[in-house]
C-alpha cells in the first residue's frame, strides 16, 4: 500500500482517542490527541512498520482470519517441568516452574516505557527481577519510567500522550494504563503492533492460558478481531462481587440478640435494634452505612431487580438484549424500600454522601453496624491482628425481597491486569512477545511477586496446605520483599485460581485471603445468569465519545435520584415525581445510551 | 436628674475628645476584628492541624481522634522523611529549582519589564501585545512538549527552569512599576550627568526597585516551588524530582485499587497504608517550611510592590 493511501486510512479510522471509561478529566486530556497530531506522531516516528499498516482499518469484525503464525519459523513448545518444581495439587490449572533458555544475545537493548512506582519496584534498571529477566531471556532493556496516575488514581497519561505526539516512542509499553477504546484505537491506526501471527509462533505460556481460560483470546483481541496486547489475568474470585458486597460487625449482630437476616424486613429489624440497643455504646451508632465510594444500591437493590457493579452504569442483558434497571418498576419498590428505611429512621444522607475517610473513622470507632464495603479495609484499618475490629466484620448475604428477588451483585468478567504493547517503532517483537511470555513461567511470577526465591518466597512443602486445604504451592517468607527486588504486579502475569488457592494457609488462623474467599460464598450461590451480565465492552471512538458524555450527564442523575427519593426530597410514593423521573431520564438520551451499549455487545469480539 | 445627663452632653462634646470615636465606629471596629479573626482562624486552623497530624500517631488519625492538638506525640514521621533518600534528594532539587527559577524569572522580568515602561521604545504597543497572545492562548501540551523536545531540553534540569521562566503577569505589573517610579525626568537628569542607557539601569533603576525584585522573587519563588506539571512532562530520571513530584508520587500510590486488591497484597496493602498515614502531614509541613521561612523578608517589601504595581 503506497503512503498516500495509508494517510487516508488514518484520516477514516482515527480522530481523536477517547476513553470509554467516562474519566471526564481523562478523555478531556485525550481529545488533545487529535487526528492531525496522531498522524504526525505516527509519520515522524518513521514509517517503519509498514507491515502493520497494511492492516488497514476495517473494524469489520466479519470473518477474523485465524493467525497462522510467523512462516519458516518453528514454533517454540512449552519448557521441561523445572528440576525445582514445587508439588502441585491434583487439579491445578495455571502457571507452572518450567526450564527455559535464553533466546537473546542482547544485542539490540529495547526501551520499554512503565509506571513508575517507588514502592516495590523503585528504579526499573537496576531492579532485583529487571536482571532476573535479562538472564533468563538475554534481551537487554532500558526502561523508562512515566508516572500514569493521577493523584486520585484513575490513569493520567498526559506524558505518554505528549511522548506519541512527539513521536518519542518505545519500542513498547508495559503497565500503561490505556483504555480498551484506545488500544483498539491504536491498534487500527498503526501504532501498535498486531500480535496474533507472534502469539501462535512464539508464546507457548499464553497459548496455555488460552487453553486453561478460553475466554482471554476473544478478552485480548480489539474491535477489528486482532490482537494488540499482551496481557495478564488475575481469576480473583472475591473481586467478582466486590463491588456489591455488605459487611456486618459480628459482635454488633450478636449482643443484639439477632441473627444473619435473609429478608428485607429481617434487614429492617435488624438495623432497628441497632439503632436501639446501640451495641457501640458511644451513642452514635450507624446502623448501616455506605458513601460516594461504596454505592449502597448494588447491594439493596438486587433484592428487588438485577443491579449490576456501578462500572456497569445499570446495563444487564435480556435475552441478548441489553436493557437499563433504574428506571423499571422493580425499581421503584427498591426506592420505596430505601424510603421506608428513612422514614425508619434507620438511615440518613450519610449512606449516599459519605466519602470513604468518613465511613472509616465511624467503622474504627466501632460505630458501624453494616456496612456496603469492598473489603473490611474500609471498613476499619487492617491489622496483623485478627481479633481487631476489621476482622469482626463477616459477609452479610443479599436478602431476599418482597418479590422473591435475591441476587448477588456478581460478574464474571474476566479480570485482566496490566498489558504490554509493542510499537511501530519495534523492529524485533518477536523478541517482546517471547520476553513476556516467560514471565507467565511460574517462578517468574513468584518472582516479580514476591522478590528472590529462598529468601523473600518458597516452594511450600509437602503436606502444607493452600486457601482450600488441599497441597499448597508457593508462601511469602517476607512480605512485601524489600523495594528494588520484584515488580509487585506490573509484570505479565496468570493468577490463575489455582494459583491463587496455591498460598500457603494456616487453617487455625487463615490467610487474609481466606476469610475475602469466605465472604463470597454465600454470594456465589445468589448470582445471576452468566448471559444476563453485561461483558466487558469495547466502544469504537465516536461511541467512546457519546458513551463518556453520556455518563456523565445520566450517572450522576440516577445517583442523586435514589438518594433524593430514598431521603424523601422527591416522593416516591407520588406516580407524577416518579414519571417526571423517568422522562428526565428519556430526555437526557437513555435511549441512545442503551443503543451505544447493544452496539458494542454486539461487536465486542469474544 | 438632670445633672448626670447634662454632664454626660458636655463631656461627650468636649473639644478634647477623641475624634473618631463614636458609636458607630466602635462597631465598625468590632465587626471588623470580627471578620479577621474569622480569615485568621480559617488560615491557622488548617495549619494547625497538619502540624498536629504530623506529630501524632497514625491510629489516632484513622479514629478522628485529632482535631486541634497532637494525640501520641511523636517525631517518627519526620525520621522516616528523613530516612528516604528520595525525598531529601526532591527536597534538594526542589530548593535549586527554586533558587534558579526566582533569580532567573526576576532577572528576565527586570529586563521586560522595564524596557516596555520606556516611553521611548519604538513598537511598544505592540510588543508588549506580542507578549499578551502566548498568555492568554496557550499552545498546549503536545507542541510545548514537541518544542522542549527538539530543543534537547527532555530529561534536563532546564526543562523545568526554562518553559515558563518569565510569567507575562509579572512583567506587566514590573512594566507599571517603572512607568510610575522611574519617571521620564530622572532618565533625563541622569542622561545629563553622562548615564548611558546601562549606567542608568544598572545603577538608578534598579535600586529604585527593591520592592518590585521582592515581589518577583516572591512569585517566582513560590510558584516553582509547588509547580510539579514541567518536571513530571519534561523529565524521566527520578534523581531530578522536584520534591512536589516525588510527593505526587507517594500520593498516588498510597491510593489503593480495589480491583488490583489480592490476597498477595495484604502487607502490601498495610505497609503502604502505614507509610501514607505516617507521611503524608509530614510531608505537608516539610513542602510548606521554605514558603513560610521565605515570606517574613520579603513581605514588608511586597505589600508595597504588589500594591504600587497594581495601580495603572
């Protein structure tokens, strides 16, 4: 294809990178990116790979071809077991200790630009696992290191857009936070390097976890069915209801005489006789709380309709067809139910505006009853005690409601961690595709992890047994290791289940992980139907930009409806305040937002 | 009876008495003291209370329990800043960007300022426009990065001195200085004793602007000293952070991600925990010294500049 005709490409399939995660300050940041600058970027950063370029734009998903490979290579296999395996468990499925060769002689050093993170990692160069890796591949690499968060933590790449527009470009990026709407952007545009041909001819580790979770190949790829990243996986199984997940002060339930409740009513009684009996004794008990942070509806909600995560925005799927809750009916009776609460007295505008210090110090002063929280850490500080306030909160299951409706707020979405990205500017990515798949090897991962094997982390032993008691795999002698001597998580990883049940678990005083996977349990049982929970989603970028605009104006609206009707501000009870709600709703676009929604359903490759 | 009364009217129209002092204007004064020991307390408040969070134990933040003085004092936080090769080394950095920011913006403003308060000078008008346009429309991030790049400046001390060295603010109000200090008819009596334009700068101009260095230094001073954006863009080596970079840094990771959140990450997630708590005040009292130290000498000299500068 001859330049001009790849300029035109660019022109159709690229304007401006926006985020589909509806970060407004970030997808301000990104419009700077416009089509020009990108065209600019990408010209000046030399027209290198123009194999890449060739690939056109077509975001036609139709018939993907399947990537067959680098031809007159042979494919790389699968390393021995290690000499130094540990014992697995008889059904372990995941990352395991394997032999492997250097490949590289170092002669070409790679730059590749990360995080920084002072932390764990300190400086990229001279870090513990950075030499580790260079032994074990022979590819020698210079990392740069860009700070990518805000001082809020949502991603910030100021820099690393200021770095392509410039036209300064690695050869690759590891751990930069961007968006699926812009990889796949990206991608099209030339920027970064297809890898589906590399994969199948280089990467034997990924196709093994490919074959262990089938639902990464079609996670990985973009909107034009290739693949432009290379990432990691993490199958947390507590993080799957997270976010809807309550929390009760167990001392609390028992000194008043109650036991777990399982219906709404019993919930009703139960935060009465808190409110009463005031087990805190300091006068100032809050029977249940919640905050900006921790949204009380995934929780109640669900005892009446389906309510998904918040990242979700209140999409679930019916019959392929993906429709908004917080307008139905079902709804309604959750809102009247919220009312009822506060006309209870049993809660008040701190359940919707308290902000995540706030609920802490009521939980440290021992003052919360239950609580709508990602983990007991926000509930009161984490201790290495387990007789502390932290560890007296158990997992309070959804109850049921008047209706019969009992579900968990749970997705099972693939939790995918950082990625790595290889640029136009690589001229060797068959070198950084073979480099990141050792670090799914199970001792590299143990070793970005945890530091140096035999001093920060081991083997377990046998007979030792993991978070589910059977064989262990892996235990931390010392954790966190030092700074300088792993990676944490900003390598490519496979925390695989068994993986993560591989830890060493004293069954008398469990590992913290235990008692997240305990508090999950009960929730696993009340989940929804796989098909009715939206997937993860890419929006092409004129829907990424509609979708974040959106957002911003239906999110806060829906927010402040619940805890406006819930505090009596709007009545519920009144058919004409709730009709002027769900018209509002109509005028603000849900229509076209639901329908931006069922587009990328329909097109997200899985 | 009427006694009292009439020598109460007497002596309250005694020629003798304070002027000034009536009724209304006590009230004045009280709603006034008032009003200021409100701004006051609004100001030494937080103050306050980052030096109490400082000095106290984290557990007692976490439970609310400081509010005005330190609970379980303790210098701990200050050791562990101390102790960090990363944030003495920013706090190094921090102070020579500092020093050489004010002393350069100063020096370029002087020279700006007073030349486009020279009646003289052809093109003023419009040169002090050319001035106005960058301040007004900002290029962006990508060109200034583009030309900061090109210049070789990237990942250089410079590039966190030189873009933005000289604030248009500054020099218009330096410009005003001039116009109403430095008048027409000192240039000319010194012309007549034999000045040349230098002589006449260097050596009557100048020291007639104390006030206004003062302020300039000031503004400079402070603005590189919380300024984080040009070393974050322009700079890759962590050993030439700017303190408020490093501080950023800390921030940002002390917030956790709950999705990132492992059973792996338990001590992580505690230790990070612990060093935030113990830091963060710490670290706000540390960055909020050298502003504090700084202003009480050139404060006298900067109401005066601030003031005279303003007025057109």
């Amino acid at each position: 294809m001859a330049k001009p005709s790849y300029a035109h490409d660019v022109a159709m399939c690229g304007s401006n990178g926006v985020t589909n995660e509806g970060d407004g300050q970030m997808a301000d940041r990104l419009t700077t990116l416009s089509r020009r600058t990108m065209l600019a970027a990408t010209a000046s950063a030399g027209m290198v790979a123009t194999t890449s370029m060739l690939a056109g734009c077509s975001s036609d998903p139709g018939t993907p071809e399947e990537p067959k490979g680098i031809e007159n290579v042979p494919v790389k296999e699968l390393g021995p077991e290690a000499s130094d395996s540990p014992f697995y468990p008889d059904d372990y499925v995941g990352p395991r200790a394997r032999d492997y060769e250097p490949f590289s002689d170092g002669a070409t050093e790679l730059t590749i630009v990360v995080p920084q993170n002072s932390n764990i990692v300190g400086d990229w160069n001279t870090n513990g696992f950075s030499k580790w890796m260079e032994a074990r591949t022979g590819v020698k690499i210079r990392y740069q290191s860009v700070l990518t968060q805000g001082a809020d933590g949502a991603a910030d790449l100021t820099k690393i857009n200021a770095m392509i527009g410039a036209g300064e470009l690695p050869d690759a990026f590891l751990g930069v936070p961007f968006s699926p709407a812009q990889i796949s952007l990206y991608g099209e545009q030339g920027l970064f390097l297809p890898l589906d041909d590399l994969i199948v001819t280089y990467a034997p580790e990924l196709r093994q976890v490919f074959e262990d979770d089938p639902d990464l190949k079609g996670n990985l790829k973009s909107l034009d069915g290739k693949t432009y990243q290379f990432k990691s996986i993490s199958d947390c199984y507590h993080c799957r209801v997270s976010p809807g997940r309550a929390w009760v002060h167990q001392d609390h339930l028992e000194d008043v005489g109650a036991s777990l409740p399982t219906t709404t009513e019993d919930l009703r009684d139960l935060l009465r006789l808190f409110k009463e009996k005031d087990p805190s004794g300091t006068g100032a008990m809050v029977p249940m709380a919640a905050g900006v942070d921790n949204r009380v509806d995934t929780y109640i909600m669900n005892s009446f309709i389906q309510t998904p995560a918040p990242d979700q925005n209140w999409m679930v799927v019916e019959d392929g067809q993906v429709t908004f809750v917080a307008n139905t009916p079902q709804w309604r009776e959750g809102l009247r139910y919220l009312r009822s609460l506060f006309d209870d007295g049993l809660i008040d505008s701190g359940l919707f505006t308290a902000t995540a210090e706030e609920v802490l110090r009521m939980g440290n002063q021992g003052r919360i009853g239950v609580g709508r929280a990602y983990y007991q850490g926000e509930l009161a500080d984490i201790t290495d005690s387990a007789t502390d306030t932290w560890a007296r909160y158990v997992a309070l299951p959804p109850v049921e409601g008047p209706e019969g409706v009992r579900l968990s707020c749970w997705s099972d979405n693939l939790i995918t961690g950082i990625p790595l990205l290889i640029t136009n500017k690589c001229t060797n990515p068959e070198l950084l595709v073979q480099w990141a798949d050792y670090q799914l090897e199970l001792t590299a991962q143990c070793n970005s992890q945890a530091g140096e094997k035999g001093t920060d982390w081991d083997w377990a032993d046998e007979g030792q047994v993991g978070l589910t008691g059977e064989q262990a795999v892996w235990w931390n002698k010392k954790y966190p290791p030092d700074v300088g001597k792993g990676w944490g998580q900003l390598h490519i990883y496979n925390f695989s289940r068994s993986y993560r049940d591989g830890i060493v678990s004293d069954p008398d005083q469990p590992h913290f992980e235990r008692r997240l996977q305990e508090a999950t349990e009960p929730y696993e049982e009340l989940r929804p139907d796989r098909e009715t929970q939206l997937p993860t989603l890419i929006f092409d970028e004129v829907a990424a930009t509609d979708q974040a605009t959106s957002e911003q104006t239906i999110v806060p609206y829906v927010e402040q409806a619940i805890a406006e009707f819930a505090l009596g501000r709007r009545n519920i009870n009144d058919d004409a305040v709730w009709d002027e709600y769900v018209s509002t709703l109509d005028k603000m676009g849900i229509e076209r937002f639901i329908e931006l929604y069922q587009t990328a359903y329909d097109t997200t490759p899985r | 009876m009427s006694r009292p009364a009439t020598t109460t009217r007497i002596t309250s129209s005694r020629p003798g008495a304070r002027i000034g002092d009536t009724k209304i204007d006590r009230a004045y004064s009280r709603v006034n003291y008032l009003v200021l020991a409100v701004f006051s307390l609004m100001v030494i408040y937080p103050l306050t209370f980052v030096l109490s969070a400082s000095l106290s134990e984290p557990e007692a933040l976490t439970r609310g329990d400081v509010w005005l003085w330190p609970v379980g004092v303790n210098l701990e936080a200050y050791a562990a800043i101390f102790d960090s090769p990363q944030l003495v080394r920013g706090f190094l950095n921090s102070v020579g960007y500092t020093v050489s920011g004010a002393l350069l913006g100063t020096v370029l403003t002087m020279l700006a300022g007073y030349v486009l308060a020279r009646e003289e000078l052809p093109f003023r008008r419009m040169l002090t426009l050319f001035c106005l346009v960058p301040a007004l429309l900002s290029a962006g991030i990508i060109p200034t990065y583009l030309v900061v790049y090109n210049l070789g400046l990237i990942n250089t001390p410079l590039a966190v001195i030189l873009p933005g060295a000289m604030s248009v603010f500054n020099v218009l109000i330096t410009r005003t200085f001039y116009q109403m200090n430095v008048p027409l008819e000192i240039h000319e009596a010194a012309r007549v004793d034999g000045a040349n334009e230098f002589a006449f700068f260097l050596r009557i101009a100048v020291p007639l602007s104390k006030p206004i260095i003062a302020v300039n230094l000031l503004f400079y001073g402070v603005t590189q000293w919380n300024s984080w954006f040009n070393a974050y863009l322009y700079l890759n080596d962590q050993d030439l952070f700017p303190l408020q970079l490093v501080l950023r840094e800390v921030l940002t990771q002390s917030q956790i991600d709950p999705s990132q959140l492992a059973g792996a990450d338990l001590g992580e997630l505690v230790a990070q925990r612990e060093l935030f708590d113990k830091l963060k005040y710490a670290m706000i009292v540390v960055a909020m010294i050298p502003p504090l130290i700084a202003y009480p000498f050139v404060q006298k000299h900067f109401v005066k500049g601030a003031l005279i500068g303003a007025v057109k």
